[in-house]
C-alpha cells in the first residue's frame, strides 16, 4: 500500500475512507481534517480560551497536541478521581498528563476529587449508594460536574473533550436502541452554552479509534495504555465490539451510522421535541443548570454523602 500523497510506502492505511497514507502524511493530515471539523460545526475560534478535558489517555493528549499544533489557545484540566484497581490508575495517568504539559509547556489545572471533596470517586460511590456496585455512575457526574464548575470559574469559553467516533457511535447505539429522546436531541460535535455552563465541544468525533491510536504513537506521546479498571465488562464496551463487528464487514458503517444521525436531526427528525421547552433552572447550590427541582444530582449526591459522614 502507498501513500496517497507521495507515494512512499504507506503506514496507515483507513479502508473506511479508502486512503492510505504515510507517517509523515498522517501527522498533517489528522490536524487538518480536525480543522475542518472545528470550521464546520463552528466549534470556537482561534480567539477563545479552551479548556481541553485531559485523562492521560491517547485520545484527550492528542486532542491537546493537535490543538497547540493548529495554534489555538488550549490549557488542559485533569481530574485526580482517585482509582487505584491493582495498577496506579489515576496515579499513572497524572504522571503522563503532566509530563505531557511540561515536554510542551502547557498550562495544566488539575483538581484532586478527594482534596475538594473529602473522598475519592470510589468511596463517594459506595457512600452514596449510586450506580449499582460501579463507580461510574459517580464518577460520570462529578466528571461533568467539576469540568463545568472549572469552565466557569476560570472564565474559559469552551470545553473540549477527546470523545472519538467509536465513543459517539457506542453512545448513539446504546441511546437508539431505547429510544432516548432526550440523549439523542443533545448528543453532538457541539453543545451550546446556557446559563452557567461553558459551550461543549468533541473535535475528535469524526476520528477512528484506531485513527487516534496511529496518532498518538507516530506524535510519539506517551499515554496510559491501560483502560480504567472500572471500564471493563460495560454496555459501551460491548456496544464497541458489536459496531466494530459490523464495520469489519462495512468499513464506514460506523462513521455512516454517526454522520446520517447528525444529518436526519438537522432535517428536522426530533423537531417536535426540540421545540417542547425544556424545563431547566440553577441549582441552588452551585448554580448549574439542571432538570431536578431544586438542588442538581451533583448537589444533592454530595449531600447524601455528608449526611452519612
Ligand atoms: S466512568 Fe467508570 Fe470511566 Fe470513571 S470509573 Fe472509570 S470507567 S473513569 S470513562
Ligand atoms: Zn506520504
Ligand atoms: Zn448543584
């Protein structure tokens, strides 16, 4: 297989865009293309402050490289969660994470869950008797919690967040396959600001897994190559492994299934819902918008856990 460009020998090779192109091709093309995305669904500009979400892992560090390497003004924000599972998870992880920002003299926050709020994601879990035995129910809303909060505080315009394809189709499967309403009308490459919260943004959702992998190693970044320990055995993974079954036989399926999806809501597939208003409010505590009639789910877990303390 040869580069498309030059013709040299190829080292990545995506059938699902039938393009084939060399290491050094690659690097400019991965920048490239997320440039056309930002530019496409008008994600921010090279005005405004970014606050990248950063997890020591391929995808939120090479989402932080392509950003400074476009030029765009982007500060990192890790989240200490506190999860050990027999390897050093959150430990490895914020090494990687700042010795990633030192090596490129980047701006890095980094917020320790157990400093801020007395416990590590696990133990808060377990307190507050959430998310059946898992972490992760826990864990998804302080994640979203605390980047908001900092977002906002800290007076930036945008938020990113490393999701993929592969994270954006297993969540648009697993949110068709009940037809969730709701989840489907905000899923997206954007989500716009409201009152409190700073505008979302997934630059990499157009981009492969494996796309990101090929990335991160030929940047030579260094990454945490395990996964959460929490991670395994759940409904997203299982969910990945199905689309990429199916994009074995159809390369392009999964970019497909994602594109027409973002196309059919654009025509107007859920207007109805759209134009419902949805009943949102500060939280009286921390002033995030939720559905919830007074305190957010945030709010109102970490109340629960003070009442059992
Ligand atoms: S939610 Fe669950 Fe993840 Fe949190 S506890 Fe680990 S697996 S990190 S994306
Ligand atoms: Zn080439
Ligand atoms: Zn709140």
């Amino acid at each position: 297989m040869k580069c498309r460009k030059c013709g040299a020998k190829a080292s990545v090779n995506m059938r699902q865009h039938k393009l084939a192109l060399c290491k050094e091709h690659y690097l400019e093309w991965v920048p490239e293309q997320t440039e056309r995305f930002i530019k496409k669904y008008n994600m921010f500009t090279r005005d405004e402050k970014i606050l990248v979400a950063v997890s020591g892992g391929k995808d939120s560090l090479s989402l932080w490289d392509i950003l400074v390497r476009l030029d765009y003004r982007a500060d990192g924000l890790y989240l200490g969660l506190g999860i050990d599972g027999g390897i050093g998870y959150s430990h490895e992880s914020q090494r990687l994470t700042e010795k990633f920002a030192a090596q490129n003299h980047l701006k890095l926050h980094i917020v320790d869950i157990e400093k801020e709020y007395g416990q590590p994601i696990p133990l808060l879990s377990d307190i507050s008797h959430r998310g059946h035995g898992k972490p992760c129910a826990v864990c998804g809303l302080t994640k979203r919690h605390e980047m908001n909060r900092i977002a906002r505080d800290l007076g930036y315009d945008v938020l990113a967040t490393g999701h993929n394809l592969d994270d954006e189709a297993s969540v648009l499967f697993g949110n068709t396959l009940v037809w969730e309403g709701d989840f489907l009308l905000r899923q997206g490459p954007v989500l716009p600001a409201a009152d409190g919260l700073s505008r979302k943004v997934k630059p990499l959702c157009r981009f492969y897994e494996r796309e990101m992998a090929a990335y991160a190693i030929a940047r030579g970044i260094e990454y945490i190559y395990e996964e959460c320990p929490f991670a395994a055995g759940s409904t997203s993974i299982y969910y990945k492994e199905l689309l990429n079954q199916l994009e074995t036989t159809r390369p392009g399926a999964k970019l497909t299934f994602y594109l027409r999806f973002l196309e059919a809501r654009k025509n107007g597939l859920f207007q109805e819902r759209e134009n419902r208003e949805l009943n949102l409010h500060p939280c009286s505590n921390c002033g995030q918008l939720t559905s919830a009639p007074d305190l957010c789910s945030f709010c109102r877990m970490m109340e629960k856990v003070r009442l059992a303390e």
